[in-house]
C-alpha cells in the first residue's frame, strides 16, 4: 500500500511538471533569431530558445549540409534532416498531389472561409513579424542601371520602412555580392495556438471541412 502511495505520489509530481512546461511554453514567448548572409558562398543559421528550458539551433552552407539540435533542460540532442529510407517523391509526383489538393478546397471552400483564412494568415504574420531586421553589405551588378535600382530602393526602404535598417553599398565597378541580414523576433506560442484554434472551432469551417473529407480527389487526365 505505502509502495503504491508513493508511485501515485511520484506520478503526480511527474504530470504536475509537465503541466508546468507545458504552460511555460504557452506563456512564455518563443525568441528566435536568423542569420543569412553571402560571401563567396551563401549561408545560414538560426536559434529558437526558451532559456534555460528549450534551445532549438540550426545551421547551413554550402559545403555542409544542415544540421539542426534541440537543448532541453540541458541535454542536447542531434536531429538529422536527411534520415535514410524516407520515401522519395519525384517532383512529378509533388505537383500532381498539390494540384488535387488546390482542386478540392477550391470546389469545397466558399469566399467567406477564403476570406476568414487570408485574415487569419494575416494575423499570424503580424504575430511573428520581427522586432528588429538589419540588413547590410555590399552590392554590385554587370549592368549598372540594376545597381542604380538597387541604390534607389535601398534610399526610399530607409524612409519608408524605418523600424528597419537597410545599410547596402553599391558597387558600381562589376558584380560583387557580400551581404548579412539578421532578424530577431518572438514566437507567442500561446497566442498563435489561440487564433488557429478558434478558426478550426467555428461552426462554419468544422461544416466546410466536412464537406472536403466526403468530397472525392478529381481524376487528373
């Protein structure tokens, strides 16, 4: 009995923490940052962190292939993108499927619904949006009008978009590309699982979605 009491009691110590994650996680945000940049090569790199409980890193280049672990409380662990024996889908294959998929919601779902999605998507946008983007380095094209759009555009984002900041120099003597950008943002776990779930739980999109599971794939010739 008293051995029974304790594995109850340690059992409900275990569920209690995971509960306590699982809310941290809702609560708390998500901070991400993304490096991309080119020089000689291209490459990329990016963190998601909880600290100290979840940090999520990735990185690529060209000549190394991405690599991605996850830290939970301390312990890290490898994750590889490119396990052996997954199936592979030709490309044919791909457009085939996603031109069935766009072909039923098309036929099932309505303006109203299209409407509703493109506003959701919308909000999630506007939720992820970066707090801060910097972009700088050193640009040149053979053709020196390009250059010159280039010098233009990067004038008016400095006026137009100034929460941001975008340093590019043109190069006007040949091509020549050496370029960073960061952006640095939070991820409202909480708040996004909110959103997509109120438009799954309306009435009008459970009745939509109905209709797409009974509707048959068209037959493509």
């Amino acid at each position: 009995m008293t051995l029974l009491i304790m594995l109850l009691y340690i059992l409900g110590i275990l569920l209690a923490l995971l509960l306590a994650f699982i809310i941290f996680i809702l609560i708390i945000p998500l901070r991400y940052k993304a490096q991309a940049g080119y020089r000689d090569t291209p490459w990329f790199n990016f963190y998601i962190r909880c600290s100290p409980l979840i940090i999520l890193r990735g990185s690529w280049n060209e000549s190394i292939p991405l690599q991605v672990s996850i830290t939970i409380w301390g312990i890290t662990k490898n994750i590889d993108p490119h396990k052996p024996g997954k199936e592979v889908i030709t490309e044919k294959e791909k457009k085939k499927g996603k031109k069935n998929i766009l072909q039923t919601m098309l036929m099932v779902i309505d303006k109203d619904l299209r409407i509703r999605g493109i506003t959701l998507a919308k909000e999630l946008i506007h939720i992820l949006k970066p707090d801060t983007f910097n972009v700088k380095g050193k640009l040149g094209f053979d053709e020196p009008h390009l250059t010159g759009w280039l010098s233009a555009i990067t004038e008016s984002l400095k006026y137009c978009a100034t929460e941001y900041n975008v340093d590019l120099e043109p190069i006007w003597d040949g091509e020549y590309y050496e370029v960073e950008a960061i952006l640095e943002g939070r991820i409202r776990t909480g708040l996004i699982l909110i959103k997509i779930g109120w438009f799954f739980l309306t009435y009008k999109t459970r009745q939509h979605f109905k209709r797409w599971n009974k509707q048959e794939t068209i037959p493509t010739l």
